[in-house]
C-alpha cells in the first residue's frame, strides 16, 4: 500500500503480471506492466499532487484463489486552466494467487462522474 500512495510504481512492478488487463482514467486498456505504464501510469502521475487512498472506504474479499479490493482515492491535478481542480474517483483491483504470492490480474480506475459541460 505504501508503493500505492507514494505513486512508487517500480516498487509494484512484480504485482503487475504479463497476462493483466487494466482500466485507467486515460487508458481504454492496457496489458502488462510495461503498457500500464507507459499509456497510465506516465500520462497521469505527473500531474496528480495529493494522491490518497481513502482508508475507510477500503474493502477486501475473497474467495480460493481469487481476491478482490475497492476503494475511494482522492488527489488533485492542472486543468488545462492551469487552475487546480479535483481528482477524485474510485478503484477496483482483482488479485489471483500464484504460488506464494498475490498478484493484480485486473485493476479499474475511474474519476467520479461529471454532470455534462462541467
């Protein structure tokens, strides 16, 4: 969680297998590490500031092999203002366990709905 909200994304490189599919505020789809980076991961950090997973939001289950979180973040980013705006949304993450360790299989990210023309 500490790599999450540092936005240490080499430090969740061994999370992120090959064979993944994720969803991102600016990626319709992206497989693999090397993908997710370079279309979401490049494109949104370095314009994110105060990037936070809200912790009460977070909830985990499970079943075999298979585990699945969600949760709210919130952070801030430059409009194409320069004025800053709010960047809020939710996330949803979908482990597999392989061996020893839990893997992301699946992530979505999305920024929380907007009424039209705002």
């Amino acid at each position: 969680m500490g790599s999450i909200h540092k936005l240490d994304y080499e430090g969740v490189r061994d999370l992120i297998p090959d064979d993944g599919a994720y969803y991102g505020s600016v990626v319709a789809i992206a497989r693999g590490y090397e993908e997710l980076y370079e279309k979401q991961f490049s494109k949104v950090s370095p314009n994110v500031d105060g990037f936070n997973i809200v912790p009460i939001s977070i909830s985990v289950h499970n079943s075999g092999s298979i585990a699945w979180a969600i949760c709210l973040f919130e952070s801030s980013s430059a409009g194409v203002d320069g004025k800053t705006m709010e960047r809020n949304g939710c996330m949803t993450f979908i482990f597999e366990r392989r061996g020893e360790k839990w893997i992301m299989i699946h992530s979505h990210d999305s920024l929380y709905p907007t009424a039209p023309g705002q």
